[in-house]
C-alpha cells in the first residue's frame, strides 16, 4: 500500500478507515489513495515535502511551513489520519488537536503566547500590527483565564479556542 503501482485492498481500505476512526468512507479512501499515488511522484511509498509543496492551496496556506513539519514522508495511513481532521465528520476535539499541532511548533506540548502570536504573525500578515495582534490575544487569553505569561497544555488551549469551533472542513471528491 502507498506505490502508485500497488492496488489497494478490502482490508487496506477496511484498516486505514479503522486507522482515521471511521472519518472516511470506503469511497473517500479509494480516491484519497488515487490523489496519494498522485503526489506520491517517486513511488516510494511516502510524500516528501516537496512533493505537498505542488499542491498549489497548501503551498499558498500561510501556515505551509508549520504544516510541512507534521507531514513530511507520510505513508498512506498517516496522510488519511492527518487528513481526517479536516474531515466534516470529525469532532473539534480532533480539530483543536491538530491546530495545537500547528501552534506547537517545539512539540514540548506547550504553547506560549510567542507562540501563538508568531501564527497569528503569519495568518494575518501585513493586515494587524504587532500591536494589534498582542492585545487581541491578551484579551482571548484573559477571557479564559489564562495571561500573556501562561503556557497552554491541550486541555488549556481546548478552553480557550475550543469554543470558537473551528471550519477546517476540505471535501473529498469521489469519482
């Protein structure tokens, strides 16, 4: 499973979907392996960062570079599991996890105020100043309880953005 001239079986499709919680049906699965065999450019098995580089709405995210951190060299499993989070079927729970993830960028499993203002640095550009920027996290941050100088285990960071609810829904095509 994973070589674009390897065919996908009952049971792969069965235990990927097993692996992503069900988030996929068996169709989603088939034809998120056709776009994996896609990208999967040099057959091996896995995607390289460059190669999620050449899907033009991931290059053009300004969190790509945050993102290419949690997903280089995915076999086919791992790119349906990280994938599921942005599924419609997916909990927020889920959704957070992965946003933490991103926020995470040391993987210590804390996130600092730098740390989310350096993605709200990069989400909102030229857009808000510094300025701006810090004192609209101050006020998040201390709406829950939290201050500049917290640091956000998961469960923190699910009280304070867990309620928000965030859209990361993608459509899988099905041919």
């Amino acid at each position: 499973m994973g070589s674009a001239s390897s065919v996908l079986t009952q049971y792969d499709i069965e235990e990927v979907q097993e692996h992503c919680n069900n988030l996929f049906s068996q169709q989603e699965i088939v034809s998120l392996y056709q776009r994996f065999c896609q990208l999967d450019r040099n057959s091996k098995g896995f995607i390289s960062t460059d190669e999620f580089l050449s899907v033009p709405e991931f290059a053009m995210n300004p969190l790509s570079q945050r993102l290419l951190k949690m997903v280089d060299a995915l076999n086919f499993k791992d790119f349906v599991a990280f994938l599921s989070a942005f599924s419609t079927k997916a909990s927020i729970q889920q959704k957070i996890e992965l946003i933490f993830k991103v926020y995470d960028t040391d993987g210590n499993g804390k996130v600092s105020f730098d740390d989310i203002l350096q993605v709200l640095r990069d989400l909102s550009g030229s857009f808000m100043s510094d300025e701006q920027r810090e004192k609209v996290l101050i006020q998040v941050l201390e709406e829950a309880g939290y201050t500049r100088d917290s640091c956000l285990m998961l469960d923190d960071f699910i009280k304070v953005f867990g309620s928000v609810g965030p859209n990361m829904e993608v459509e899988v095509p099905v041919d």
